[in-house]
C-alpha cells in the first residue's frame, strides 16, 4: 500500500536525523619553555615543514608541521618532535620522513623557504592549530599510492598532499593523550649561511683511532745481476790491460850493510 505523499513527509518529520561527528582538531601545542630545548624541536619541525611541503602554499605547510604535533601527542609515536621526525632515520629503510635517510640534506637550503618554514614551525609551537588537518597522523603525495593508505580514513587533501586519520578510537581526540617531552633529542644542527647560501652541518661521528704495532723485518740485501741479450762485446786492448793484475816492481834498498827487498 502506497501513503500518501503528505503522511510520508510527516513521518520524516520526527524522526530525528543522526548528526555526523564534528571535526575533531588537536588542541594546541605548548613547546618546551627551556629555550635550548625550544631551539631544537623548532629546528626538527622546521626541516620536517621544509624538506617535506618546501613548494606547498602556506596553509600546505601549516598541515604538515600539524601531522607532527599530532603525532607527538599520540603513544604510538616518539613524545618529542625531534623524535617524531627523525624516527626511523637510522635504519636504511623505515625512516617516518624519507628526507631524514634518503640524502635530502646533504645539499644546500634556500634561504627564503627555510625562513618560511621556521616561521611556521615557530607560529605551531606557540599553540597555532591548523583545524582543516584535525587528528590527522599520515600523509602522502597525489603522486603515490602507498600499501598502508586503505587501513586509515582519509581526512582531507591540501595542496599536493592526502592527509589520514587513524581509524576507530586511535583517531579520537580521548586516544591523543600523551604529553609533550620537554627535553628534546639532539637530532639537528642549526643551519649555516654562505653569502646566500645557507648548508646544513650536520656531525660527523668519530671514528675510534686504531694503532697499528710497527713490525720490524730484517732483509739481506744480494747483488743484482743484469743480463743482456746477444753475443757480449770482444774485450779490447784496454779492457784487458784494465783486467790484468797489477804488477808491483819491488823496491830494494840497503839497511846495515843488509839489502832489502819490499814489494816482490
């Protein structure tokens, strides 16, 4: 039996729509007060907005420097920035950003997009919160589809970059309960400029020097012979004069009526 038109939209009418989860965003970051410490996760998040989002708009880096807040405040990652960053960057393979074990900062920087980046790490530390992002803890380029895409819900797509949350509670704002660390590894070296250049210097790690005991070889030393090819040359009047023992005339003199003879 069909209802008519009107009992229908009636009946719509009570029964209450089920309203969709708000956006849930990260609550802001509160960095380290130490300022040795706030120097170095400005630092780490600085090369994390520059080397991974350097082309990206404003609000491209803004995302990314949020994934890693993010990250800092969810257990399944490192409790510090420099942690979050550099995770993974001393395997060959598994480094979280691939800039920190692919040789991305082994050249130079440009300087008028490292100085955007740190002014947006800055602006995060202090309590920036980029909402469009929310809990998000992944990303990846338009250009790839990586294996572990599909297990996590897709949040938003911001200039070049697919952002990700994780599924079911872990992407919940309850699951981002993990303080902050307020000491910082030692992971990054500030930057220094040439002229306009400015390079990354990174240290070089010591190798232990080993002494090599000197061993001493005693060697007899023996003539070396030469040979020629061919018939050796006849000797000539000279050479065998040359070779002829020398002949001593002996001399003779007289001593106490006694001749002597010496010489012979």
């Amino acid at each position: 039996m069909r209802l008519p038109l009107p009992l229908v939209l009636a009946t719509l009418a009570i029964v209450p729509a089920t309203p969709a989860r708000a956006l849930e965003a990260a609550e802001p970051f509160s960095a380290s007060p130490d300022p040795e410490m706030f120097e170095r996760s400005l630092q780490c998040l600085a090369e994390a907005i520059y080397y991974e989002a350097r082309s990206e708009s404003d609000d491209g880096q803004r995302a990314v420097a949020q994934v890693v807040l993010n990250r800092v405040r969810h257990p399944a990652y490192p409790n510090s920035v420099c942690g979050v960053v550099y995770q993974g960057s001393e395997r060959v393979t598994g480094c979280q950003f691939s800039f920190t074990c692919d040789g991305s900062m082994g050249g130079g920087i440009e300087p008028y997009a490292w100085d955007r980046a740190r002014s947006i790490a800055a602006a995060a530390l202090h309590g920036s919160v980029y909402r469009p992002v929310g809990l998000a803890t992944n990303y990846h380029t338009t250009a790839i589809r990586p294996y572990w895409a599909p297990s996590l819900v897709q949040q938003t797509v911001i200039g070049a970059h697919i952002f990700y949350r994780r599924p079911g509670y872990g992407g919940l704002a309850e699951a981002f309960d993990q303080a902050p660390s307020i000491d910082e590894p030692e992971a990054a070296a500030p930057p220094v400029r040439y002229g306009s250049q400015v390079r990354q210097i990174r240290p070089r790690v010591q190798q232990a020097m080993v002494e090599i005991p000197i061993v001493e070889r005693r060697y007899v030393e023996r003539p070396i012979v030469y040979r020629t090819g061919g018939r050796p040359p006849a000797p000539t009047r000279a050479t065998r004069a040359a070779q002829r023992p020398a002949v001593r005339t002996p001399r003779v003199t007289i001593e106490g009526g006694v001749r002597v003879i010496r010489g012979s």
